[in-house]
C-alpha cells in the first residue's frame, strides 16, 4: 500500500521505525518544556526564544513522525522532519 510518504522513503530521507508510545510521549514532554521556557525568555531575548521554539517544533514534529511509524534518516534531518509534517498534516 502506498503512502504520502513514498517519495521521502525512496530517496533514504527516511524508514520505517516501531516506535515505543514512550518515545512519542518524552518527545512531546520537551515540546512543552521548550515552550514554557520560550515564553520565559521572549521579554529578554526575542532572538533565543525563537530558538528554543523551533526546537520545540521539531521535537513535536519528531513525535508526529514516530506516531506514523517513520524516523528521519541521513543529512537534513530537519528539512526532512518538516517535509513528512506537511504530507502529513497539509501545507
């Protein structure tokens, strides 16, 4: 059966990972840890709050991916993370 995903498994970006839904679930924790810290941090220091969520981002797309079945593989680990959100969740 075909996936949106094919294309990214074609080019090695990524593979098929059986995640534990604790793996997903610690992902998520330091989602919203970042973003409690960023909110902390924006009054002082825009630059690093926008920093600290961007990992907040990828650490919750990186949860989304393993709860697909998936997990980035390679260089551009984070472009690739971002490219299977969109497949996954529409532009």
């Amino acid at each position: 059966m075909k996936t949106p995903y094919e294309k990214l498994l074609q080019q090695r970006r990524i593979k098929p990972y059986r995640a534990k839904p604790r793996e997903v679930e610690r992902l998520l924790q330091v989602a919203a840890r970042d973003l409690a810290t960023a909110e902390k941090v924006l009054p002082e220091d825009l630059d690093w709050a926008f920093n600290i969520v961007y990992n907040a981002m990828l650490q919750a797309a990186r949860a989304l991916m393993l709860h697909a079945g998936f997990r980035s593989r390679g260089a551009e680990q984070h472009q690739t993370t971002v490219q299977f959100c969109e497949l996954a969740l529409g532009p």
